[in-house]
C-alpha cells in the first residue's frame, strides 16, 4: 500500500474530499458573512442562527407538508431573505453609522431570541433529515465510496460561490452596490435607490445562510442550535480571509476545509483548533486577512 509520510494515501485522499465537503459550507457561509460586511459594513452574528432557520424551515416544509428538499433550496432562501429584510429595516438601518460592535451585540442579541423560540418548539434533539432519493446512493471512487449527496453538496456550493462573486465584481449591478456603500448620494444622484439596495443586499447574504441550511439538513442533525459551533469556525475563516473579501472567503473557507480534514490523519486532536491557530498566525503577519486590503 502507497504511503506518504507513513499515512495511507486512500485515507489521506478520502479526507482531503470529505474536507472539501466541510469547505464547501465553510466558504457559502463566510460569502454571506463577507458581502454583508463588505457592502454593509455589519458583522452578522446573526448568520448562524439564519443557517439554522433555512435547515428547519426545510424540515418542516418535508414533515408537515410534504415539500421536497429540491423545492425548498429556492423557498428557504427566499423566506429567510425575507426575515432579512424585516431585520435590516426594523433594526440595522439604525446602526449603520455607529461602531462595528453594536450590530455585532445586536446581531447577537438576534441570535439569541432565534435560537430561543425554536428551541422552546422543538427542544435540542436533532431532527433527521431523509437524502433526497436521487442522491441517496454512492459513488465507488477507488480509494473511497463518496455518497452521491456530498458531491452534490460541493458542486452546489461552488456554483452559488463563485455566480455571487461574478455578480459582485463584474456586473453594473456589483459596481452599484460597491458604490453605494463608498458614496450613496454620488448612486443616488444617478436615481438608485441606495437604501433599498442595502436592504436587499443583507436579504441577499442571509439566503445564502438559510441555502447552506438547506444543503446541510441532509448531512448534519437539524436542530436550534446547529448553527452555534460552525459559526464560530466560520467568523475566523471570514477573518483570515480579509473581512469584506469575497474571493477571500470562497477560497479560504474551502482550503480551510481541506487543511482541517488533512489534519484529522497527521494529527487528529488539532483537527478542532486548527482553524483557531491559522488565524492567529495570520492576524500576526498580516492583520487585514490573507486577501483583504491593508488600510
């Protein structure tokens, strides 16, 4: 059997696909971090908690009323960038000249109302989540057997990655929206309207929060609070990355994955801090991220 450094190489290859898999919700999470960040200059700690919501609305459009995973990839965005919009309005349109701490404490404070009304519902048991059946088989890839959905789950992820930063930064309407956020009354003199385009920008960043809840109700246990530990993860990818950095964060969020699986094979009790230890690394060396710009 093929070594490297006297580790199998199936098991090395095995957990370099299953940390894509990871990366793959790391980098559509940490977009959504970094565009509302970047155009909206919030830190969103609420994103973990809409993660959760796609995942339950998910589950609960399958048991209650029978809608398909398929369909609720389109409606669990959608009613999530709804919420997005009652919060932008209600709340962070109020906030955006002052300190990036309060819509940190205020986003957080979201977190923490969300989490708590549909944990006093559904408890903190998981709820299972069937795999779509034309994706429940598997895939004999030689050194492993890959299920079919995890595949999906990276091709899915990359597709939604990379379509939102060709929208962002190669189309009129990217150039708008970095513009709003640099000059709003230059946009607005050329009759955009800047506040509704901020709105739907952070309605925008929380679809893609509730999409990845929908990619991972099949994978992971839905439940309250399965949005806690990999938010946490999340924000150091975003941080590492550059805040605001949308390349940044598709492509660290993915590496990031890659690094945490190789590291359960060479050294599996840093597999969980990993991340933690890169980004102190890099806040060290270079303090605006590995992709943001130094001011």
């Amino acid at each position: 059997m093929t070594t490297v450094f006297g580790f199998p190489v199936q098991a090395l290859l095995s957990q370099l696909l299953l940390g894509l898999v990871n990366g793959s919700f790391y980098a559509i999470l940490s977009l959504g971090l970094a565009v509302i960040f970047g155009l909206l200059n919030v830190i969103n700690f609420a994103h973990g908690a809409l993660f959760m919501v796609g995942a339950v609305f998910s589950w609960m459009a399958m048991s209650y009323f029978g809608i398909s995973y398929w369909a609720m990839l389109a409606v669990a965005p959608l009613i999530v960038g709804l919420l997005g919009v009652l919060i932008e309005r209600l709340f962070l349109r109020w906030i955006y000249k002052l300190d990036h701490l309060y819509g940190l404490l205020l986003t957080l404070g979201l977190t923490l109302l969300i989490e708590g009304a549909f944990r006093s519902v559904y408890g903190v048991s998981g709820l299972s989540y069937d795999t779509p059946a034309a994706l429940a088989s598997a895939s004999d890839l030689g050194f492993m057997v890959l299920p079919n959905y995890r595949a999906w789950v990276v091709v899915a992820s990359l597709a939604v990655c990379f379509a939102t930063w060709y929208a962002i930064e190669k189309t009129r309407l990217g150039a708008y929206l970095r513009a709003g956020t640099e000059n709003p009354r230059l946009v607005e003199a050329f009759g955009v309207n800047v506040p509704l385009m901020i709105t739907l920008t952070y309605a925008f960043g929380c679809g893609l929060a509730a999409f990845a809840g929908v990619l991972a109700a099949p994978v992971m246990q839905v439940s309250p609070l399965m949005g806690q530990n990999l938010i946490i993860v999340v924000f150091a990818v975003v941080v590492i990355g550059g805040m605001g950095s949308i390349m940044g964060a598709i492509l660290t969020g993915l590496g990031l994955g890659v690094i945490e699986g190789l590291t359960k094979v060479f050294y599996p009790e840093a597999s969980s801090s990993v991340v933690f230890v890169i980004m102190v690394i890099v806040l060290l060396v270079r303090p605006a991220g590995l992709f943001g710009k130094e001011k």
